[in-house]
C-alpha cells in the first residue's frame, strides 16, 4: 500500500461555453475561462490551454525550488522560469498524436551558489510531475540555468 502522504490528486472540470472555443473550468473552489487559440477560430482572449500547461510548469518549478530551499537551508532569494515551447505539426515524433518539439526552460535563481543551484534545478526536475510529464513527452527538453 502506497504512503498516504506521498499520493497526490488532482480534480478539474470543463465545459463549454455559449461563446464557441471558451471553455469555463474550475478547480476546487476557482473558476476560470480559457481560449482556444485564435488560430483555431477560437477567440484567443484568455489564457489558452498551452499556457496553462507551461504556466503549471513554471510555477511548479518555481514553487518546488523553494520549497527545497527552504528544507535544505539554501538562502534562496528569488526564482524566474520562462518557458519557450515549440510544436511543428510538419515534423512529428508520432503519427497518431501532436507533440511540443521543443521545450526551453530559461531559469534565474537568486542569492544561492552555482552547486546550490544545481541541487535546487535537479531537485525541480525530479520532483514536479508536469515537468516530468512534458519532459517524457517532449522529443528535445532544454533546461539553462543561471545564478544572478
């Protein structure tokens, strides 16, 4: 039987919306609109849902390099992730599915030295599963790092 502690779970739920391509969707107790991209007629107002997957990415990154920090008494200041995905639909790893073919992570931590850093990055990637999860997907994964 697994640890209790270590299970985590996730609950969302989506539908449509009388506007055609927005979707109303909540978690727990928030409720939020997305777009789908206007390249699809959609009308691309709010966030759409591959921002929301790279915005999970991030501020799980974030979050998590904090939190470890904090656990291993690293003097972390600050963190800023960007995220650069690309999909090209002409160059697939598969035939049956559309994946990113590329992901760039470009991460700034601040007030920790190169080898802190190097724990907390490698920490991130180790424990966040939408990391994981974009990382296993996705063909090329770049993860660049830097101490400010």
């Amino acid at each position: 039987m697994s640890d209790p502690s270590s299970v985590r779970r996730v609950a969302v739920h989506a539908e449509s919306a009388s506007t055609f391509g927005r979707v109303l969707c909540s978690a727990r107790n928030h409720h939020f609109v997305v777009d789908g991209p206007v390249q699809n007629g959609c009308p691309g107002e709010a966030l759409t849902p591959p921002e929301l997957l790279f915005s999970a990415v991030a501020s799980c990154g974030v979050e998590l390099m904090h939190v470890i920090a904090r656990d291993a008494g690293i003097p972390l200041e600050r963190v800023t992730i960007a995220i650069d995905a690309m999909v090209d639909r002409s160059r697939q790893a598969h035939t049956d599915r559309t994946l990113y073919n590329t992901v760039t992570l470009d991460i700034v931590l601040y007030g920790v030295t190169e080898a802190q850093a190097t724990e907390l990055v490698t920490g991130f990637q180790r424990r966040c599963p939408i990391y994981g999860t974009v990382a296993t997907a996705t063909p090329e994964v770049i993860v660049n790092w830097r101490v400010s």
